[in-house]
C-alpha cells in the first residue's frame, strides 16, 4: 500500500486528529498552569504591597495620630521627640518583592509599573530603616535618662537635653521629624502602586482575578467586621458538601440559616 493511500485512509485522518488535539489540549494545560503562576506570582505582589502599607500606616497612626490628642492634653503643648513611643513586635521580618517571577509585567502595556513596584518597596524599606533607627535611638535616651537621678526633677526641654546629651536629643527629634513627614507619603506611594500592579495584572489577564488592593481600618488584628461575606452560591455549597460528609457519618446537620432565624425570635 502506497503512502498516499495511507494518508488519504480514514483511519490515519483520525489518529492525526487524535495526536492534533492531544497536543493542543497538552499546549493550552500548559499555557493556563503557566498563566496560573504568573497570577499567584502577581497576587503575591500585591499581599507584600498591602502588608508594607499596613506596617508603615498602622505605626503612624498609633504613634502620631491617635495618642498626639492625649499627649496634648495632658502636656499643654506639643509632645516633645521622646514621648513618642518606639516600634515594638515588628520583629526581624523583611518584605520584599520577587521581581524575578514578574517578568510578565514587562510585556504588559505599561512595563514601567514594575520600576514603581521597585520605588515603592525601597519607600517601605526606608520607612522601616527609620523606625528601627528611631527604636534604637528611644532606648538609649532612656538607659541614658535612667542612669542620671536628676532626670526626676528636669522640668525643662533643655534640662532634658543636658542628662541625654543634645547629640542625642538631636538625632533623636530628627528622626521622629522623619518619620511624621515620611511615613504618611511612603505608605501612600505603596497604596498608589498596589492599585496600578492590580490593574495592569488585570488587563494583561483578562480572565485571571487579582487580590484587590483597598486599604481598611481596622480596630484590632483579628477584626472581620470590615471584611465581606462569600458569595451565596460558595455558602450553599459548602453547606451541600458538610452535609454530604456527615450524614456519610449519621450525624445532624443544622440547617446554615438556623442560627439566624433563632437569634431572630
């Protein structure tokens, strides 16, 4: 059988069909796992972005915003550098951005976006630069005032300046000078840069979804009041699956809507 009748027969027509679609349907699992990491790569971005901007944000206002009113009050005036309290609990960590799984950003229409990516981590990091130097500086005007038995009975800044030393008062009133005018502009720069990765991302994939980038306030760590509910078909869902486990297991499923209709009563 010559080669042409083989290739015109109807048996070879479907396996090179077969093989076609096998290697397109292999082509398109790797072009969306490939598309997969490129967006957990970019939703990773933003996560480190919104905690830099909580960190920098959630300082300035504990320190500079919430305690001033008080501190006010209570001196009369404006609180002097040391009665600003240093940063505690931050620890060792560093946030930082993996540039090297964003190389998808530099094919976008605004490859520019991943330079101010950049821009906005080093305005994270000098923040933290400074609010670490402003802790260091915090302690040792305090071993410094502590040792002195004098500084019981200093009533005046320049009493204050002559048990720590001006050198030190200076770099420390510099410092909290730093950070009052620095803070507010890094975090917002983060904030800006956060929402313009997010919609590049979202225009370069247009069927991926992305972290949304919107800051909140919150009253404490673990408070959920600010955050949404899952859509109502996740939630019957979920409920139609706890149920299928358990009555695999012969245990009572209380109806999701029971505890509500309760408190009603």
């Amino acid at each position: 059988m010559s080669f042409w009748n083989i290739a015109g027969s109807k048996e070879f027509a479907a396996a090179l069909g077969g093989a076609g679609a096998a290697f397109l349907l292999e082509a398109m699992r790797r072009w969306w796992a490939d598309n997969s990491k490129k967006q957990a790569s970019i939703n990773m971005a933003l996560l480190s972005l919104s905690q830099m901007y909580t960190v920098l944000k959630n300082y300035h206002d504990q320190v500079f915003v919430d305690a001033r009113p008080a501190l006010e009050k209570e001196l009369g005036h404006d609180p002097p550098p040391f009665y600003y309290k240093a940063a505690i609990g931050t620890g060792d960590q560093q946030l930082r951005i993996k540039y090297e799984e964003l190389g998808s950003l530099l094919r976008s229409y605004d490859p520019d976006v991943l330079s101010r990516l950049l821009a906005a981590e080093r305005c994270y990091l000098s923040g933290r630069a400074l609010m670490d130097e402003h802790a260091l500086l915090h302690r040792e005007f305090q071993r410094r005032a502590a040792a002195d038995p004098s500084t019981a009975t200093a009533s005046t800044i320049g009493a204050i300046k002559g048990i720590v030393g001006p050198d030190l008062y200076g770099q420390l009133e510099a410092t909290v000078e730093g950070l009052q005018e620095g803070l507010p502009k890094d975090y917002a720069t983060i904030s800006t840069v956060g929402r313009q990765v997010r919609e590049v991302a979202r225009m370069q994939f247009p069927v991926r979804r992305f972290v949304g980038f919107n800051p909140i306030e919150r009253t404490d760590v673990v408070d959920i009041s600010v955050v949404g509910k899952p859509a109502s078909w996740r939630m019957a869902l979920r409920w139609i699956v706890d149920l299928v486990r358990k009555s695999m297991k012969e245990e009572s499923v209380p109806l999701p809507w029971a505890g509500a209709a309760m408190k009603e009563r």
